[in-house]
C-alpha cells in the first residue's frame, strides 16, 4: 500500500516536518505499517510496548478491564493519536490496558528507542519528531485529568453533564456530536447502560438537554 506523506504532515506528531524529509526518517526509524480491523486488539494489557502506535485512520479505544470483567473506556483515540507511548517509555514496558479498534484502522508504529535516541546525523526533523512527541503526551495526560473529574462526580447525572460540557467546550457549540455509542457512553461514565439511557430521558424530559440520536444540545 502507497503511504501519502501529505497527510501525515498534517498530524501533530509531525508538525514541521516537510514531506519530503518524511520518507527517509521513517525509513531510518523502521517504522512500519498495519492495518487493524474492527474488534482486534493492537495492544493487549500485560503486553511488552516496544513500540509507539499513531493512528492514521479509523477508532481505537484505550480499555481497562478488571478481574470481574468490568470494562472502563479510558480514552477515545481518533487519526492522529498516539498509543503505547506512556508504557514505552517507562521502566517496566508492560501495558496496563488495552487497545481495541471500534473501526478497522490503520496504524504507523515506530520503534521508542529509536525515536527517543537521535541518529548520528543529528538530524533537525528528528528532533522535531521528539518536540511533539512530548507536546502531545502533554495532551494526552490533560485528557486523562478531565476524563478523572467526569468520573469522580457524586452522581451519574452530574457525570454526564460535566462530561457533556467538555465536548461543548471541545466542539465550540452547545449543540455537539458524541463521539461515543450509548453502550461507549456508559462505559466511560464507568455506569450501568440502561442507567445511562434511564437518566438522559429523565433530563430531556425535564429540559436539561435535547437529543436526537447522537446529536445533543445542552439547554
């Protein structure tokens, strides 16, 4: 499969590096391409994390599942995102959770080691590649923070609605898109489904907000 360096010039992790300087940096990393379909896992929990994951296409989910078998969506992760990179880079390379394509994606991983360790060109682009690298775990750790408030309220309808504010504040409108199926939804809000969905009829019935499908307006 051709790669399309163009698009990957638009993705934070290389921000500032020209298409034609991508090729040959890839290539000197070892970088390398899969395709995951729906329901596979490109990272499993326990697993060894050598390499870092970006999504070029599709949805993954970063999931933790515990020993009852209660599954937590920690994170949602569209094209652009990075996965793996907090495992790869720590001292004991294990993954605490795991990663499911919800779409079937396509994914570049690039081997940490390389990554963090510049080659003997010392080449500027590279150093670029570890700039925003750092930039986006930043990011990354921001939404883990807002994703820790969500959870953290009392009740399941303050979670929704804190939950419901940050996509308005994300999306630029009180009328936003979910990202997130209801079954998705419950699972984030680490609640029961028919819990969830019980408690957003209750607060369109009573004006707090509208929705139609997965189109919501807070009111």
């Amino acid at each position: 499969m051709s790669i399309d360096y163009a698009s990957l010039t638009s993705m934070h992790l290389f921000a500032g590096i020209r298409e034609q300087d991508l090729g040959p940096m890839l290539q000197c990393l070892g970088a390398r391409f899969q395709t995951i379909h729906k329901g596979e896992f490109p990272l499993l929990a326990q697993a060894e994390v050598k390499y870092i994951g970006v999504i070029l296409s599709g949805r993954i989910h970063m999931v933790h599942e515990d020993s009852w078998g209660d599954k937590t969506i920690l994170s949602v992760l569209h094209p652009g995102s990075l996965f793996g990179e907090s495992f790869a880079c720590g001292t004991v390379l294990k993954s605490s959770v795991t990663f499911q394509a919800v779409r079937e994606s396509r994914v570049l991983y690039l081997p940490f080691r390389k990554v963090l360790q510049t080659c003997k060109n010392s080449c500027p682009f590279h150093y670029r590649l570890i700039e925003n690298m750092l930039r986006m775990l930043a990011d990354k750790n921001a939404l883990l923070m807002e994703k820790l408030e969500v959870v953290s309220k009392k009740t399941l309808r303050r979670k929704i609605l804190t939950y419901l504010s940050f996509q308005a504040e994300e999306q630029g409108s009180k009328t936003i898109t979910l990202p997130l199926s209801r079954t998705e939804l419950a699972d984030y809000l680490c609640a029961d489904r028919t819990a969830v969905s019980r408690e957003l009829a209750r607060m369109k019935e009573e004006g707090t907000i509208d929705f139609d499908k997965d189109t919501f307006t807070i009111l």
